[in-house]
C-alpha cells in the first residue's frame, strides 16, 4: 500500500472509532422571562381551545430557585376567556419544573364558566398588550425613586389586566409579594407604556 493511502486509512480508521473522552453537557442556567414572553406562548396554546380567546389577567409567581430581576419572572399564571363558550381557561407558564404545582413551559390548570359580570376584570385582545414588563417597570422605577431607596431589595411582583379603574388594560408594577400585602405600586398603560398613577 503506497505511504499516502497508508496514512489515509489510518486517519479514516481514526476518525471512525469512538472518542473515549467524556462529553460534558453544560447545564443551561433557567433565568426569568418578560410577561409579554409568558403571554405569547399561553396564548397559542389558548387560540388551539378558541381561536378568537381574549385574555383576562396574567401575574408574575416569584420563585425562589431561580434569581430574582426585576422587570421578568420565572412562572407566570394567566386566564385566558372564550366569550363563545362563555368559559375561561387558567394557564402557567414556567421556566423551571417544580413539582406538584408548577411544570415546565406552559401547562392548563383550570377551567371554569366564565360571566362578563362576575369580578373586576373584564377580557381583552392581546394585541393591545403591547408593552412589555421589562419597560413597564423601568417606567414605574421613575416614579419609585424614594420608595426605593427607603425600601430597597423588594421583590416585584407583576400583573396585568383591565379593569373599570381605567380604559385600557394596565400593568400594576407591585413593589412587595403581592398587591394586597404592598403599600407601594404604579400602573402603567399596557398599550402604551405611559405612565398612569401611583397607589399607596
């Protein structure tokens, strides 16, 4: 066998055995998602239940496994509304598995009748969502600045919906668990990022 063609098996026989060294998987870190993200991705799997579903309401969960940036969340909960069927389904969208409450991405948790006069919030069309958490909140720290340095590292929690306290749907930027334990919050406008009251 002349040297080249000699050298030319050796290296295809090479190249064919299998590599003996490990291959180490890099383990993707979950990080947090805008609301915006969380709703697009409810929302699909809600259109394939009703493909004109409006959306009711969509809250941020805090979870301790995964850090904290505010602004984004890593699970989301979301009521989405079939006028058709007079029903509503609830959503959650996570970025982690954590059994036996959360699943990974979005999972239906819920589904019950659903009346126009039943509660505070009324359904609306995504497309007026158009403001994403990220510069809700950066809107709302504007009007935080002395809340915030008093107050500094507090969670922020996230929700959006309409309600009769406005035209539009809003954001509400919590500053605390949740709304009914904060003394602190700003509504922003959902469709365009304007600034609309602080609540104290």
């Amino acid at each position: 066998m002349p040297p080249i063609a000699g050298s030319l098996a050796l290296l295809l026989g090479a190249c064919s055995e299998p590599s003996s060294a490990p291959v180490k998987k890099v383990e993707e870190k979950p990080e947090p998602v805008t609301g915006q993200t969380a709703l697009f991705k409810m929302f699909q799997v809600g259109r394939s239940w009703d493909p004109r579903v409006q959306v009711l309401k969509l809250a941020s969960t805090h979870l301790s496994e995964v850090p904290e940036e505010p602004g984004k969340a890593a699970a989301w909960e979301g009521t989405f509304v079939s006028l058709a069927q007079a029903r509503s389904r609830t959503l959650t969208f996570s970025v982690i598995e954590l059994l036996p409450s959360l699943h990974k991405g979005v999972f239906t948790i819920g589904e019950e009748a659903f009346s126009a006069t039943k509660g505070t919030s009324q359904p609306f069309w995504i497309e007026a969502a158009k403001i994403d958490t990220d510069t809700a909140y950066a809107t709302a720290l504007s009007k935080a600045g002395d809340y915030e340095k008093k107050n500094p590292g507090k969670p922020i929690a996230l929700i959006l919906e309409l309600t009769p306290r406005y035209p539009g749907p809003t954001w509400r930027v919590i500053w605390g668990e949740s709304a009914s334990s904060s003394d602190f919050s700003v509504y922003i406008d959902a469709t365009t990022g304007g600034f609309l009251e602080v609540m104290h």
